[in-house]
C-alpha cells in the first residue's frame, strides 16, 4: 500500500503575527533556506513533462503565510488604500470569513501585496514558483508531503478519483476552512495540497530547461508587475481538481492561466523576503 507519513512530533516553527486590524491576524512562517530537487523524478507516477528536468535550486531564507489568504484577511487589506488597481471586496463564490479567497486574479492578488507591503513596511509579493514548491516539499521527495498518496482525509480535492492505490472519498465540491484538516508539513504550513490553486510570480514556461536555480521567479523579460501579460503559474490542485494534479511537483498545462483569470479554483498565499523592512 502506498504509504502516508503523519508526523505528531511536536515541533515549533518560527513565525511572526501581523495585525491587520479588527482582530485579524496574517500568520507568517519562517522558511529556512536550503538547496532541493525542483521538479519530479522520471518514475513519479501522472507527472508531467512540465515538471523536467530535475534540477538543483538553492532557495535562501523567506517568510510564507502558514495558510491561504482568508476572505477575512482579503476584506481587511481590501479596504486598504489602493496601490494600482481596485479590489473587489467579497469576491469569493464559497462565503466564509476563514474559507480561502477566490475568484481573484493574478493582478488581484499582486495587488492585495502591494497593498500589504505599503501598510506594514515589509516586502510582501507572491512566491515564485521554486519557494512555493521548496515549501510545500518541506524537505520530503514524495509526491505529497505526507507521502506516496493522498486521502480526503487529509486534503480537499475529487476524492471520486484516487492516485497510486490510494482509496476514494468525499468530493466537497467546495472550499473548506483553511487549516480544518489539523494537518501541516514540516515547516507548519497547511492547504499546500487541494482547497485552491495558489498563483506565483513566474511567467508560465512549458519545461524547466534554462529555469533560475537560485529560486527567484522566472520572468520572460523586465516589464512591471502589471504590465505583465499571458499565463503564470498555478500551485497545489484544488477543491475541483483530480489528486495527480495537488502534487508538490505537478505544473500540468491545465495549471497555466491567464494573468486575469478569475474561478473559484483560485486563491493564493504570500511570502516576505526575510528581515527586509521598506523605506
């Protein structure tokens, strides 16, 4: 049988609190810095070839929210004075303060950052796609970071399909609260697998070849933020989606989207360059 690795070591990861106001908090986990393969092994069962070749990427130390930006902590950063764009303030389409965001686009969710980062003064931005899966592996090389399979138990995803020999489960057919499964991955972070695809920085490549090894985003060419177009990159399956596809490597083509894309498949978490404070 496919093997599920739950650690029940108590372990405690650094992080740090920000206060957004009216009793809402952003909790921000400490990720150290470390070298890992980026992508899947040839034998790793429904990889894609998008997600070659394996390649070394040295990742320095950041911060990443422990969960998936909440509609509670969008409202809140939401009523914050605009930076480049307007936010819609209630946008999602599965309604709860302590569910994830969705239906927001990449633009959005750059902006909820810039936003963010104007506040509170420190470097607040989406990760690139080397951090994101540096944080969802924690350290692990199996296809989740509990281990071979995944189970409904742990994880919100079609659990009317299985991966490897895993068993079927329940399909929600909507978003859950972040964190409602009490199961984090090495560096206490949750949601990594299932619930929404989480956006990175990256422009969308189709294979790893000539990919950064130094864990920054991979841009095509040096516009701003905004004035970015085409597809980035999606993390992490969803609510909706099969479990091959919440794999920490998985970057399959129905993964791309377009910048403005807006689905209730579709949230993010953020990340802070470690110790840096904006002048």
């Amino acid at each position: 049988m496919p093997k599920i690795v739950i650690s029940h070591t108590q372990k405690t990861a650094q992080y740090y609190v920000e206060d957004l106001g009216n009793g809402i908090n952003l909790e921000m986990v400490v990720i150290p810095a470390d070298s890992f393969m980026m992508g899947s092994s040839e034998d790793e069962l429904e990889r894609s070839d998008s997600e070659s070749p394996q390649h070394l990427v040295n990742v320095k130390q950041f911060c990443m929210g422990k969960y998936p930006v909440t509609q509670a902590q969008w409202k809140a950063v939401a009523a914050l004075p605009g930076v480049n764009r307007e936010l819609e303030a209630d946008p999602s389409n599965f309604k709860g303060d302590q569910r994830p965001v969705e239906k927001v686009s990449w633009y959005d969710a750059v902006e909820f950052c810039d936003r963010l980062a104007a506040h509170t003064k420190r470097q607040y931005r989406l990760p690139s796609e080397a951090e994101w899966e540096y944080a969802c592996r924690a350290g692990t090389t199996t296809p989740f970071h509990f281990g071979e399979t995944i189970t409904s138990k742990l994880a919100n995803y079609d659990a009317n399909y299985t991966y490897v020999a895993g068993e079927k489960g329940t399909y929600r057919q909507e978003t859950t609260p972040v964190g409602s499964f009490g199961v984090a991955n090495a560096f206490g972070l949750y949601d990594m697998h299932g619930n929404v695809l989480e956006w990175c920085l990256d422009d969308w490549h189709d294979n790893y070849e000539r990919a950064p090894t130094d864990g920054s985003p991979w841009f095509n060419d040096n516009d701003s933020l905004y004035q970015r177009q085409g597809n980035a990159v999606l993390r992490g399956g969803s609510w909706i989606f099969d479990p091959d596809y919440c794999r920490s490597a998985s970057r399959n083509l129905s993964y791309r989207a377009e910048r403005d894309g807006i689905l209730s498949t579709l949230g993010f978490r953020v990340v802070c360059a470690f110790g840096r404070i904006l002048q």
